[in-house]
C-alpha cells in the first residue's frame, strides 16, 4: 500500500554524537496532535557540526522526499544551514523552508529578506507555532497571516506576523523521551525543568527572552528521571536550566527527585550554577541531586565590566562559591569571554590569573559573540561593539577593547588555558 | 601565567651555553634529596624541574612518578630538548605525568643554534625533540594534553635569526615562545626592534610570545608581550636618573645590569604615561601568579 503520510524533516547540526533537544519537543509536540500522528511522518535528522557534509545531507534529503523541512537555527551551525537551504531550494523548490532557533529568532525579517531560499522564520519558541504550519501547509488550515510568532514571504515581499506568547503550562509539551521522539544515551541526554532564566547577561541570548520563568511539572521532570536512571548504561546525563540552583526550594525538590531514582550511581555532569549563591546547603542539595561538575563564570573578573553587561558579580563570593563546590568533590569548570565591553588585554589577563587563583577543574575560553537578540546586540551603538553582522557574530573591537588587544588576548588566554589544562588528577 | 615550585636537580649539561650561569660546582641531587624538596613543599601542585640539563638526571623518571604521588598536578621540564630526540624516552616521560615542556632553542639553523649551544649536532637533536612533542601533541591520545613553550635566548649572534626561528616554531606548533634577553653584549634598541618584529611574526602565527628582560620603555607598542607586565612585581631596585618619573619606575627593574656597566644608558627614557599602567597595577593584587615561598 502506498504510503500518503505527509514527511516532515527536522534538521540540525549539533556537537557530534548529540540530539537536539529543541527538535525533540518540537515533534514530540506536534506528534501529540493526533491528525498529525496520523497523517504525517516526522524524522529528526542531525549531522555532526564539525563534519557536518551539506552534500550528505541533500542526498539525504532527496531519499526522504519530505514535503516540509524545519531547521534547527544556532550561531555554530547558520552557514551550513544557509547553504543547505539554497542547495535544497534548487531541487525541491516547491518544498516550505521553516527555519527557527535563536540564531535567527531575533532576526526573523533580515533573515528572509537576505535569503530567499528561506520560506518562513519563526520568531521565537516553535512547538505551537510548527504546529499551526503543518496545519497550514498539509491542511490548508487557516493563513500564514494569522499564525502568530512568524515572519514570511509573500510574492518577495516580507510579512511580519505578530510574535506569540510562549506555552505558559509546559507539561503541553510532552516529554521526548517519555513519548521514545528521543532515546535517552549516556553522556548525550539533556533535561529540562524550566525555561527563561531570572537574569541578563549582556551576552546571553537567554536575557533577551521573556523574563517569565515556567515550569515543568514536578511530576513530569520525576517521570524524565526515572527514565533516564532507570537505565544503568546511562553513567551522566546533563540539566540544560539556565541556572541549575535558582532558588533553595526549587533545587532541593530537584535533588530529593534526582537522589530517589538515583539507583545505579548516574551523575549529572556540566550543569550550570549561579556560583555567588552556592552556599553550605546548596552544596548539600548539589551531592545529593548527583552533581560529578558544574559549569559557570566569571567570564570576566573585572567588576566595572560585569556591572556594564548587566552580571551581577562578587569576587569573595564567587570564590567562596567554587571552593565549597570543589571541597565537596565537585568538579568546577570556569568560563571566560574574550571581548566584553569594559575589558582590555590586561584586564583579560587579570580575569585569567583570577580564575587560576580558584583551581577550577578546568577554564573554558571563548571570544565573544555579539549574538542577535541580546542586550549587548541591541545595545552595540552603546558600548561602542563592532562586530559581524553574520554568524558567528565574532567581536571585532568595543570601546575599550581595541582589536589588536582583543586578538592577543586571544592568544594569551588560549595559551595560558591550555597550560593550565594539561593538569593531571 | 602558572606559577611553577622550581626544582633544580643539577649543574650536569649536554650543552656548553656561552651564557649557562647554572655553577658546575653544584652538586647533582639525589632522588632522595630531591623527594625531600617536593616533601617540604606547601603546594606541589606545579613543579619546575631544571638543570643543567634535567633529562640528563639518571633518576628523572622515579623523580616524577613520586611527585605525582605527593600531589603534583603539571610537571614542567626545563630542557635542551636533545635528549626528547629519543621516542621511547619521551614517551615515558610523558606517559610518567610529564606534561609541560620548555625546550631552549636559539636559532632556525645549526650556525646560530650551535654557536650559542657550543655542541656541533644539537640542533638537529633538539628540532628533532620538539617534532615528536609536536607528533605526540597531535596524536588522538595526547590532543591537547601536552604544552610546548619554546626559550629563545636573544643574543647577538641570532637577532638575524629571530623572524626564521619563529617561522620554524610555528611549524612545529608550540604553544608559547619567550624571547629571553640573554647576553651582555647586545645592541638594546636594536635588539627590542628584532624581538618586536619575531613577536610580530609569532602573532601572525597565532602563537603567543612574550620578551623577557626589556624593559616597557624600550618595547612600546608591545607591552602586552612583556613578560614582567604580565607578572609584575614591585621592585625596590635602585635606578639610574633617566628613569625618574617612569609612569613603570616601581614595576620595573631598571635597565639590565650589565647595560649600566657599559653605561650605555641613552636608550632608556622614562616613560611619562601608559594605557596600560593602571591595569598592570591591578596584577599586583593577583597571588595565584606567584608561587608561595
Ligand atoms: S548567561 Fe546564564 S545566567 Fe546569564 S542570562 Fe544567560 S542563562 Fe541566564
Ligand atoms: S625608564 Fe627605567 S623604569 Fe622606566 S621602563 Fe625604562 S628602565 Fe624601566
């Protein structure tokens, strides 16, 4: 019999080995409808970053023949995106574009109007809006013009919809992993609690989000876990909350969940902390919830900077933070950005000698992206930032960093890092 | 930027340096001396391990497994490099927990390298070292797990050299050069200029470099790969009147002794004010850069 499902290609390109997590609720969602179920077949199809093949990946596409394709838009992945959407415009042209993700999100219309190839961008969260396209596309459900939360193209002209109000009951969106959209693997299963996150980071496109925090049921993230440690070839598994300990209530409902299905010694590894507020009982409920390593700042140490990027910083208590962490066996992986607005080389050099001075497990070093969408983005003119204006969105120089210091600096803490990582247990 | 406990395990040398200051009538230590050194240390995490030549040290081996027992976490070897020629040694070293190498090299070829090192067949022994720490350090098993610093000491006889030897650093992919102000009888300026260029030339490579024993005033424009300003400690040295009013005058050490000697003290002026003062300044408040007594 022949098969008249409706196939719908979901695409990103991710560290290698990983899933991506946006692609799993999104067809874990639109899966939940269930006409969509019924009429369609939705494959999630994810290339390494780093070898990522465009020609692979067409190829893989015209075996599939999909009627509609979705792409995972991030900072890393946009320039293969883009010469995979002109490529696959050629030879399906009839076949919709839908593009989403945060590196395209805030860019919505400049996006459409530089790449004809893209048919609709979607503005922010996507599980409703792809939803109401599929309806649209395989259903002739209602007009593009009311599908909020998008922008489009019609007849060359850009449509600009209004944006949506994301998902205020997260528990709609159901688990991927609890409906098998996803198979939890070691090392390689990310889990959520909330989205948002109560901060700004000028950097982090996080801060240009909603302010709101929701939540996943307790209940729900209860039935994730047990999955996950329920399976003793899964030794780590990952938290992608923007802040892991974001309040003593919350982390500890966490930890008591995490400690009760924790029957095969699983740890949670690299999860992302808010260091000035680790004390005693965090720490405590930190053990408790699995924690093996946690990923957090400075970025910088330079205080007159953090305050200009809207961080909230406190050396002591950022140092405190670190040593209780490592005196309880956690391991603490320190990040620093190269080009912040009110750093300059040796300031960046100060950053670095600061966070040697914490004997992190390891320092993570990366230049800044001036990435759409965040304060340091919207606010660029201010502090002086050129950038480029396509991704990466790598800093060129700001008002008190020079290129020329911003390149040796680079070297500098490269260098200085890699030394410093080469430490032996 | 790590501050290294430095351990020299003694004088016994595979070279003849024109400027070694290591005395021969030190004696060698014994492992039992030298474990005994790493014991009396508040923090081992990081250790220096020098000579004369370290690799020479019949005990090196022993030396860094026990350090690795009593809590030493990057061990660096101070070297001529010949000796890391010898693959299988090098590996064991490595496979040991030495991690950190800093290998002197002093030229792109044999005639400047050996004019300093005295050794006719050096050169080639000590490129030969760095190109298995290159092989190694791109090795799946190694990647990014070894860290190359090469010593350059800046002398007459290589100022020509400088801009060659770091084109032949950069193809062996170390991770940091130092340009080391080495001899008493170099033309200052001229040789700031070179060490300028070759630091130049090091940047273009994306590697890092610093200079070591130039004072700010001779390397304006390039007080970012000023070794002393990125470590900088409050000096208490006496200084000739030129320095006075230096914006750097407690940071630095004044011109090199043996400039003031020769009175050749023309070239350095004070220098009345810097961009970067003030942030050098803030590294002095830094403790992890120093190591403890
Ligand atoms: S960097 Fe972290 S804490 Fe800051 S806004 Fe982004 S997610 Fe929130
Ligand atoms: S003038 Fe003197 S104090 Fe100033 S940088 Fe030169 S040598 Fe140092």
């Amino acid at each position: 019999m022949p098969n008249h499902r409706r196939r719908i290609l979901l695409v990103s390109f991710n560290v290698a080995g990983h899933d991506s997590l946006a692609l799993g609720y999104i067809k874990a969602f639109a899966l939940n409808a269930p006409t969509v179920a019924r009429q369609t077949e939705i494959e999630i199809l994810g290339f390494s970053n780093e070898e990522g093949n465009v020609r692979q990946a067409l190829y893989y596409m015209t075996e599939f023949k999909p009627h509609l394709i979705g792409f995972s838009c991030y900072v890393w992945s946009m320039g293969t995106i883009l010469e995979l959407a002109r490529s696959v415009k050629q030879i399906m042209p009839r076949v919709p574009l839908i593009a989403g993700g945060p590196e395209v999100g805030p860019m919505a219309d400049e996006y459409l109007e530089e790449h004809p190839a893209l048919d609709v961008v979607v503005h922010d969260e996507g599980e409703t809006v792809f939803l109401d396209l599929i309806r649209y596309f395989f259903a002739g459900k209602g007009r593009l013009e009311d599908i909020a939360g998008i922008s489009f193209r019609r007849d060359q002209e850009v449509v600009r919809n209004t944006d949506r109000t994301p998902i205020k009951d997260l528990d709609k969106i159901p688990s991927p992993y609890l409906t098998g959209v996803l198979t939890p693997r070691d090392g390689v299963t990310y889990l959520q609690s909330f989205r948002g996150c109560p901060f700004r980071c000028g950097f982090c496109y996080e801060a240009g989000r909603h302010k709101m925090l929701r939540f996943f049921s307790y209940e729900r993230v209860k039935a994730e876990v047990a999955l996950v440690m329920g399976d003793p070839s899964i030794r780590s598994f990952h938290f992608v909350d923007s802040v892991f300990n974001l309040n003593p209530k919350h982390l500890g409902k966490l930890a008591s969940l995490l400690q009760k299905a924790n029957r095969y010694n699983t740890g949670l590894r690299t999860i992302e902390v808010f260091t000035e507020q680790v004390d005693e009982e965090t720490v405590r409920y930190l053990i408790q919830a699995g924690v093996q390593s946690v990923e957090t700042g400075p970025q910088t140490a330079i205080a007159e900077t953090q305050k200009r990027i809207g961080r909230y910083f406190d050396a002591e208590k950022f140092s405190r933070g670190v040593r209780l962490m490592q005196e309880a066996g956690i391991d603490v992986w320190c990040d620093l950005i190269i080009g912040l607005p009110g750093d300059n080389f040796f300031r960046c050099v100060f950053s670095v000698a600061y966070t040697m001075g914490l004997g992190p497990a390891r320092i993570v070093i990366s230049i800044l992206h001036v990435l759409p969408g965040t304060p340091l983005f919207e606010k660029a003119e201010r502090f002086g930032m050129a950038f480029d204006p396509a991704p990466p969105h790598y800093v060129i120089a700001n008002d008190s960093f020079p290129f020329d210091q911003i390149y040796n600096a680079v070297l500098f803490s490269s260098s200085a890092a890699k030394e410093y990582n080469v430490a032996l247990p | 930027m790590i501050a290294y406990q430095k351990l020299c395990l003694g004088p016994e040398g595979n070279n003849d340096c024109a400027m070694c200051s290591v005395k021969n009538e030190q004696k060698t230590c014994t492992l039992t001396e030298l474990i005994h050194q790493v014991n009396a240390l508040a923090d081992p995490e990081n250790l220096e391990l020098c000579g004369g030549e370290s690799t020479l040290h019949k005990d090196l081996l022993s030396l860094i497994s026990s350090a690795r027992g009593r809590g030493a976490k990057r061990i660096k070897l101070v070297t001529m490099g010949r000796r890391l020629a010898d693959w299988d040694l090098l590996t064991e070293l490595i496979d040991e927990g030495c991690r950190l190498f800093e290998v002197r090299i002093h030229g792109s070829r044999p005639e400047t390298h050996e004019a300093i090192t005295g050794d006719h067949g050096s050169f080639d022994q000590t490129v030969q070292g760095l190109q298995n720490l290159s092989t190694l350090s791109n090795s799946a098993e190694y990647e990014g797990a070894i860290y190359v610093a090469a010593r350059v000491g800046v002398t007459r006889a290589n100022l020509e050299d400088l801009v060659p030897t770091i084109a032949l650093l950069a193809s062996l992919g170390v991770d940091r050069i130092i340009l080391a102000r080495t001899a008493s009888d170099l033309p200052t300026t001229k040789a700031a200029r070179a060490v300028e260029n070759a630091m130049r030339v090091a940047a273009l490579n994306r590697i890092w470099s610093v200079c070591e024993g130039f004072p700010p005033c001779l390397m304006k424009g390039s007080e970012m790969h000023v070794a002393e300003l990125l470590r900088p400690v409050l000096s208490e040295t006496q200084k000739p009147k030129g320095c006075r009013g230096c914006t750097y005058i407690d940071l630095c050490n004044g011109p090199p002794e043996d400039v003031i000697a020769q009175g050749g003290l023309r070239e350095f002026r004070a220098v009345s004010s810097s961009p970067y003062v003030e942030d050098v300044r803030r590294l002095l408040t830094m403790r992890s850069l120093h190591a403890e007594p």
